[in-house]
C-alpha cells in the first residue's frame, strides 16, 4: 500500500478593500492571469462564480501547458471560495479563499492550496517556486483590487 502524500500552501496579504470587492474579483477566474503566473488564459462568464459552476483554464508549467477543468464548490460570500480539479502530476487540487474583516476598512485574504493525495512527494525547487509565486499573485491582487477601490 503507498503512502498518502498531502501538501498544503497558505499565503496571505492585508487589502485595503471591502471583503466582497476582494472575494469578487478572486472569485471570477478571468482575473487570474492578471495575478498568475501559470494562469494563461480563461474559459468561464466573466463574472465571480458560484457553487456548481465550472471553468477551464490552461495552465503553464516548466514542462509545457495544461487544461484544468475546475469546479467551484463552495461560495460563502463574502468570506469563502472554494474550486476543485485534478492532475496526474499533482493529484486532487482543492483552492480556497478566505477574506477576514480588518479594522480600517482593511481586509486580511487568505488563498489556500491543498493537494491531498499526491502521486508524489514535491521537489524542493517546486516547493520553493510555489511560495515565490504565491508572494508575487497575492502582492498583484493587492495591487489590483486597491486600484479598482481608488
């Protein structure tokens, strides 16, 4: 029997913005090549999704593009988001998005990206690539969304 390998990744950023601006922009998958790096290009409304609602994007990685096919599967607005797909290469992938009310108008975002059973454990130079993008997405998304807001 093979072990069950899980990772988990949890980054967050301050954003001064309502919880909905922010949830709302996350939430429509048209706005995630604008912050993602590996997110090209988008098949969805362009619009923030709810549960049950699927999109197609397609993805870049270090050894060519791939298709994702997500399913959101959770909308609590305007604190959680929740999508689903899959991989061979990295199993199950589960993303969430939380929003935490600050004080000053501010808001604490979340993004959350759980693989829960991984075909295989994850290089160090992946793991180190995820973290750096992660920084970078969520400094873009705190740019974006406190632009909109001006």
């Amino acid at each position: 029997m093979t072990e069950k390998i899980t990772s988990e990744y949890s980054h967050s950023i301050v954003i001064k913005a309502s919880a909905a601006a922010v949830l709302n922009y996350v939430s429509n998958p048209n706005s995630w090549p604008k912050w993602l790096a590996a997110s090209h290009e988008i098949h969805s409304e362009d619009k923030p999704l709810e549960a049950g609602e699927k999109f197609v994007e397609q993805w870049h990685t270090k050894t060519g593009p791939f298709q994702l096919d997500w399913l959101v599967t959770e909308r609590d607005h305007p604190v959680r988001w929740t999508c689903e797909t899959t991989t061979p290469f990295t199993g199950p992938i589960i993303v969430t998005y939380t929003i935490e009310e600050l004080p000053a108008g501010e808001v604490k975002y979340t993004r959350i990206v759980i693989n829960p059973d991984r075909p295989k454990p994850i290089a160090d130079a992946a793991d180190k690539a995820m973290h750096e993008e992660a920084a970078i997405a969520l400094q873009n998304i705190k740019t974006q969304v406190e632009e909109m807001n001006d």
